[in-house]
C-alpha cells in the first residue's frame, strides 16, 4: 500500500543515468531560484516606508536614495556571486568560499546561517501567502495553520518528484508575477508623464524633515536590504543547471540580478510619485495597482499572482537547501543520509527535512512568523558578509588578472553588509539575539558529527599491506532463542548448523511446568540439538538469555571460539499484523547489538497469509 501510495505522489523511480534529464534550462531555473528574491519587491520597498514613517510623511522623498543604496548592494552582490560560480562550480556559495578562505568554523557559519535561513524562508513566505489568501476570503481565516501546512506539504511533494517537473509547474507563477509588475510599472509611469497623477501627492525631493538622522537612514536602509534575500540561491546550487553549469548559472544570475533592480526600481518610483503610505490593512503594491488601475480585474490579477509567488517563494529554499545539507554532508558535517539521491533523482532527504522543519516552525508560531523575519535578514546577511570577506582574502593571496577591480567591489559590499548587520542588532536586538546562541550551537553540533565520522572511520579502516586472516578453522558456537516448537525454529536451526556443529538451542522459561514441558517436547522433536532451558524468576526473557550468552562468552573466549547468535523471526504479511504480536525477538536483538564480540544473526520466516 504504501508502495502504491508513493508511487502515485512521486512518480516512477528514475536510473541514474537520467540524472541529465533532471537539470535545469536557464528559463526554469531562473523561475525555481528567483522566486525569493523576486517575491521580496513585493515587500522591499514597504519595508523602507514603514521605517520612514516613523518621522513623517514628509520623509518619504528618501525612499529613492535608499533605495539607490539597496540597488548598489544589489549589483555589488550579484558580480560577486558571479565570481563565486566560476570559482566554486560544485556549488555550496557562502559556505565553500568562507571554509576555503576564512577557515573551517567561518564557513560552518555560513552554511549554519543558510540552511536555517532557508528553513525560515519557507516558513515566512507560505505564512505571508497565507495571509494573503485569508485575506481575500475572510472565512478561512481560522484555519491559516492547516492552510501553511498543506501549502507546505505540496510544495514538498511537488520538488520531491523531481526538479524539472516542480520547475514546469511552478515556472508559471512566476513569470505572471513579474509580467503583471510589468504591466504596473508601464502604466504608473504612463500615467505619471501624461499628468494624471496629482502634483501634490509627494514629498519634492530635497525637502527638509525634522527629525530625520543618519540612524533612521540606516535603519531604513537595512529594512529595504530585505528585498535582497534569496540572491545568493543560485551560487549554492549550481549543480542543477545544465552544462555548461557555472556559465548557465552566472547568466541566470545576472538576469534575476537585472529583472529584480527593474521591479524593485520600478515599484520604488511609484510608490513614492503616487504618495504611498504604509497601512496595516493595504500593502504599498495593492495601493498602486488599485490607485493605477483602480479595483477592476487586474488588480485582482496583480494581488493573485502576489500571493502565489510570495507562497512559492519558499521553492528556492527547496532548490538550495538539499544542495548545501550534500556540500556539508560530503564535508562530514552533516550525517550522509544528505548526500543520497532519491528516487527521482533528488536529494529526497534534504527535501523532507526542510518540509518538516518549516512546517514545525509554522505550528509552534500559529503561523504568524512576523517576528521572525528580522532573524530571516540577519541569517542571509552573515553569509553575504563572510562570502565577500572570503573573496576579499581569495584575491589578496591569489592575485589573479584584475585582482585589485575585483578587490574593491567585494571591500564595498562587506563593507556595507557589516553596516547593515551591525544595524540589525542595534536596532531590532530583541528578534535577533537568538542568532547570537544558534550560531555556536550549530558549529558545536557540525564539530560533533565531524569527530564521529572520523572516529568511526579510525575504527574501521584497514591497513590493506597487512595479511587477511585466515579464519577457515575457528570455531563457532552458534546459540538459537527458542519460544517454542514452530517451523520458524525448524528454519533457524537448519541454518545453525549448516554453520556449525556446535549449536545450543536455548528456551527461557517462568515456571517450573513450562520448562519440563517444553524439555519433553524438545526431546520428541529430536533435533540433534541441545537444549539449554532457564528458568527466569521475574520473567525476564530479554535479561535471562543475556546473561546466558555472557557466560558462554567468557568461557569461549578463552579458546577463541565465535559465538553467533541466529534469531529466529516471522515476518508477517501485513504491516498492521506485526502490532498484534509481542516484540520479545525485536526487544533481545536491541539489546544483543551493544553486546561486543557476538555476531548476530536473523533468519525471517515469511508468514503466507
């Protein structure tokens, strides 16, 4: 059943050597990793205004050099991730360049911040979505939490049957989000050249406002840098994009770098020209469409389409996530469960952690994830910051052709990237000090997967100029828990000793009348085997035929003899069946896996029926 089930969610298990039919075209994959950054215009330039409002309306004329400074970040960030592609084609971004150039712990930094970014990502833009649709229909306003979940649940599925079929499908979303930007931008500034918006509705520029400060700039500023979220997507999963991979990836990124400044420079504008001002009932981007086109059908479109791609923007955290958990499982960071491919080719269980983690973190916060999202700033602006640090470190010990052009850029946005984290925790400390115990306590936990694969692999490797021992003549002793007279025993016991002679059947018993019944049957049987009956007074199975198996061990060990322990087991054929029968077997093997130097051994009896 549950085959079937997962058959029909995920389609066709796909070979190996189709992995190529699972890469991405440029137009797909700007779709599938753009979605974050591109959704974030449709926030961005509120952000700012919110900030601003706090002095005046007046103060609105300094959303465009703001916003200047944001699209200045914007292009610093994309030429360095540019960089960072050619440099590191197998992907991994932030965390690859701060390993490579910062050292170990800084690049465990980045990709800590990352992959809980991107679990933030998902969570904060399905609730935002949410919002969005119980909005728009007011009754389904109770179940916004089972609304975000199930949101959550397909998104998952749909990546799970791989990238190209979750790409064809989300691709559309997207491209009618920016289409429908498009259409408003041309239409706000048709309408701004031929005069049909009041003179009066903003600020002019240069305006004096008392009580505007630096600090108020900066805070503004920061809060726009929001719409830079998800640009580093790309760089971390260069992997997915067809060959040539690391020149497909850079001009994909270029033109998501390029399609974003145009949104955002667009919205900027209008928002400003048409005297937009924050509202708690209206978003800035639903004030223009209805003050451009007034509540007709594409206004409606517009707040459609802005609701399924601030939803899907969620899907470049599911495209980026699986492919930095492989680049830090690969690096013994993460257990290597990460680095396994599903069966559609996808790194399936990078795709259900993030699922799972989102939809946790949607439940615990009721699905209102507002607070979360200066946290979600400060996780993508850390990496920002280590990757330019690490480029900056990569071109002075290199020194490569134009070393120093490539220098500057990369001094100016770690510069700025700093400002705007230094700003973060001064001025919204109460959201983000967790960042300040998570950090530590991701490097601890990478450090502590670390050393247990690498003490594991001490323990396991193997010095092949040493000569294989011969092991033809030890001898075995083979023990079989016995519950009974069965054909599962009969089974198990032809399998003992066709390993050796030496076997000894063991039976615990809780009573006297139990063990002389079964030492009779034992002896009608006649097996050829053994039997070793225990009487437990506490009716012990588990603990009894342990403490068995230690004394036959500290005898045997002595002569060098190999205890083997062959536990019979019934499998039965329905799954709901196994509930309807203790787990003594089950219970005895756990127990017998800590126990050293005794090998184990199952031999499963296939029930019929």
């Amino acid at each position: 059943m549950f085959h079937k089930i997962k058959r029909i969610l995920i389609g066709r298990p796909l070979r190996t050597n189709e992995l190529h039919h699972q890469k991405l075209n440029n137009l797909k994959a700007l779709a599938i990793l753009s979605s974050d950054a591109l959704s974030s215009v449709a926030y961005g330039p509120e952000q700012i205004l919110i900030v601003l409002a706090t002095v005046s309306m007046l103060a609105f004329w300094y959303l465009l050099p703001i916003a200047v400074g944001v699209l200045v970040l914007l292009v610093v960030l994309i030429l360095s991730y540019r960089k960072i592609i050619f440099a590191y084609p197998g992907g991994g971004g932030a965390y690859m360049v701060a390993k490579e150039n910062l050292g170990t712990n800084f690049g465990l930094i980045a990709g800590g911040s990352l992959l809980i970014d991107y679990i933030l990502t998902v969570a904060v833009s399905v609730s935002a979505g949410t919002d969005a649709i119980t909005s728009a229909f007011p009754p389904f306003h109770p179940f916004t939490v089972e609304i975000a979940v199930g949101l959550v649940a397909v998104i998952t599925l749909l990546n799970l049957r791989g990238l190209t079929e979750s790409a064809t499908i989300l691709a559309y979303p997207v491209y009618l989000f920016v289409f429908a930007l498009a259409i408003l931008i041309v239409g706000g500034l048709y309408q701004a050249v031929t005069g049909h918006v009041p003179a009066n509705a903003h600020t002019a520029i240069g305006t004096p406002v008392i009580g505007i400060n630096l600090f108020l700039i900066l805070k503004a500023f920061s809060s726009g840098c929001s719409a830079l979220t998800g640009v580093e997507a790309i760089s971390n999963a260069i992997p997915n994009f067809k060959e040539p991979a690391p020149k497909n990836a850079a001009f994909t990124l270029s033109i998501m770098g390029l399609i974003l400044g145009s949104l955002f420079s667009g919205v900027v504008f209008l928002a400003y020209w048409y005297g937009i001002a924050p509202s708690a009932t209206e978003t800035a981007l639903s004030q223009l469409g209805s003050s451009i086109f007034g509540r007709n059908g594409f206004y409606y479109f517009i707040q459609a389409v802005t609701a399924m791609i601030l939803v899907l923007a969620a899907n470049t955290g599911f495209s980026a996530f699986p492919l930095l958990a492989f680049n830090l499982a690969k690096d013994k960071f993460m257990p290597r469960a990460f680095t396994i491919r599903g069966d559609r080719l996808a790194y399936s269980n990078g795709i259900i952690t993030l699922g799972l983690s989102s939809i946790l973190l949607i439940i615990a916060f009721e699905g209102h994830t507002e607070n979360l999202i200066p946290l979600y700033a400060v996780g993508v602006f850390i990496p920002f910051s280590l990757s330019q640090t690490g480029m900056i470190v990569k071109w002075i010990r290199s020194k490569p052709e134009d070393w120093k052009s490539k220098l500057i850029v990369n001094l100016l946005g770690a510069f700025i990237c700093y400002l705007i984290l230094i700003i973060f925790f001064v001025t919204k400390f109460e959201h983000v000090w967790i960042a300040l115990l998570f950090i530590p306590a991701c490097i601890f936990i990478f450090q502590k997967i670390y050393h247990h694969y690498e003490d594991v692999g001490d323990q396991l490797r193997i010095d092949l100029s040493a000569k294989f021992d011969d092991m033809e003549n030890t001898r075995n002793l083979v023990i079989v828990p016995v519950a009974g007279i069965t054909k599962v025993v009969a089974q198990s016991l032809v399998y003992a000793k066709s390993l050796s002679e030496d076997v000894i059947a063991v039976y615990v018993g809780s009573s006297p009348e139990e063990i002389e019944r079964m030492e009779k049957k034992w002896e009608k049987w006649q097996t050829g085997v053994r039997l070793v009956t225990i009487f437990s007074l506490y009716r012990s199975v588990t603990a009894s035929l342990s403490e068995f198996i230690d004394t036959i061990k500290e005898k045997t060990n002595q002569s060098g003899t190999k205890v083997t322990v062959i536990m019979p087991q019934f499998i039965t054929k329905k799954w709901w069946h196994s509930f309807l029968h203790n787990q003594t077997g089950f219970l005895i093997l756990a127990r017998l896996l800590k126990t050293k130097n005794v090998n184990i051994t199952i031999v499963p009896y296939q029930l019929e029926k």
